[in-house]
C-alpha cells in the first residue's frame, strides 16, 4: 500500500514542477515582451499580463499543490498566454 501514496506524490510532485515552469517561462517571456507590441496584436496590455503571471508565479511559490484553487487558476492564465497572446506578440516583433 505504501507504493501507491509514494507514486502518488511523485506523480504530484512532477505536475507541480511542470506547472511551476510553465508559470515561470510565461512570466519571463511576457517581461521580456515590448509594451507596444500586446496593443498592436490587440491583447491587453504588457502591465496586465506581468501581473497576472507574476501574481500566478508567486502564489505557486507560497501553495506548493497542483490542486490548489490559486495555481490551477494562474496555469490556466500562462497557458492562455503561451497559446495566443505569445503567439500573436511574437508574430509582430519578429526580425
């Protein structure tokens, strides 16, 4: 029996590692992003989205759960960015 709680916190304990890096390459992008370029792409604007996934990022640091209300939310929020917003910005700042 005790095999099956010890596969599942390591299960846990990779979803939330993935989480937290989802989180944290959301953040470092959208900080490394030009404000001009979420108007252009018609998005909100470069301070919101710094706050969101910081806000997002720092309560994954204080509930380290996968399965908690406040990271299940701000995973929602990354994975909304990585999927469109960064898309959408990226395509305008390319070289």
């Amino acid at each position: 029996m005790p095999f099956v709680f010890e596969f599942q916190n390591t299960i846990l304990l990779v979803l939330t590692l993935a989480l937290f890096a989802i989180e944290a390459w959301a953040f470092i992008d959208a900080v490394s992003r030009r404000p001009e370029a979420f108007e252009a792409a018609k998005r909100q604007n470069k301070k919101m989205w710094v706050w969101i996934l910081g806000i997002a990022l720092v309560a994954h640091m204080i509930f380290w759960q996968p399965i908690h209300i406040l990271n299940m939310a701000g995973a929602i929020a990354s994975l909304v960015y990585l999927l469109d917003v960064r898309p959408a910005v990226r395509s305008l700042t390319r070289r």
